[in-house]
C-alpha cells in the first residue's frame, strides 16, 4: 500500500475513533443506565486505537540501529 492510501485510512478511522468518543460522551452526560452498551462502545474505541497504532507503524520505516 502507498502512503497515500494508508493517511486516507488513518483518517476514516481517526474519525471513527472521534465519533466514538462522541457517542460515549452523550451517553455519559445524559445518565445513561445502559453500562453494556457503554462497555461496548469503549471496547470498540480501543479496537479503533489498536487499529490506527498498526495502520501508523506502515508509515514509519523501519530504522535499524
């Protein structure tokens, strides 16, 4: 993959990863007894982070020292 396809992937999932942290924000803030769906939305938050550290070491090249 080019560099310009991995930066167009980062993005989409920088802004997954915003929207997210929107939607657990609003369920926060709103009192929300829903703690699995809370849960669940973090875990997924997490995958998304876990996936942008991958799709970042791409575009990094390794450097032996």
């Amino acid at each position: 993959m080019n560099d310009f396809t991995v930066q167009a992937r980062l993005a989409e999932l920088r802004q997954d990863h915003r929207d997210l942290d929107a939607a657990i924000a609003a369920l926060e803030d709103a009192g929300s007894q829903d703690q699995l769906r809370v849960a669940r939305l973090k875990r997924q938050k997490l995958r998304l982070k876990d996936e942008i550290s991958a799709w970042e070491r791409q575009l990094v090249p390794d450097i032996i020292a």
